[in-house]
C-alpha cells in the first residue's frame, strides 16, 4: 500500500508537453489531408463511379 497518504503526484510538464504537440502535429495533418481529400472530390479529381469499359472490337 502506498504510505504517502495526503500527496498528489505531479505529472512531468516536460512531457505532457511533447506529448501534447505531437498529438496536435498528427490532428494538423490529418486536418489538412482531410481538406486536400475534400477539396479533390469538389473539383472532380477523384471520382466514386467505376469508369466504364470500352471494348475495341
């Protein structure tokens, strides 16, 4: 059993903050790869119908 009773622990500053920008690094990119997605779909770069065949007889 803990025999510090009556003391809080402290998170190490240091680290939440690395912790912190490396999470708001990965939720950056994810946004701005979203916008890149969207904004593809809007000017019709990407398409979701299946092009049709063309057969050469």
């Amino acid at each position: 059993m803990n025999e510090m009773v009556g003391t809080t622990m402290v998170a190490d500053r240091m680290g939440l903050k690395i912790v912190g920008f490396v999470f708001a690094t990965i939720t950056l990119a994810v946004m701005i790869t979203t916008g890149m997605v969207v904004k593809g779909y809007a000017d019709g770069a990407y398409s979701l119908e299946v092009p049709a065949r063309v057969s050469h007889r």
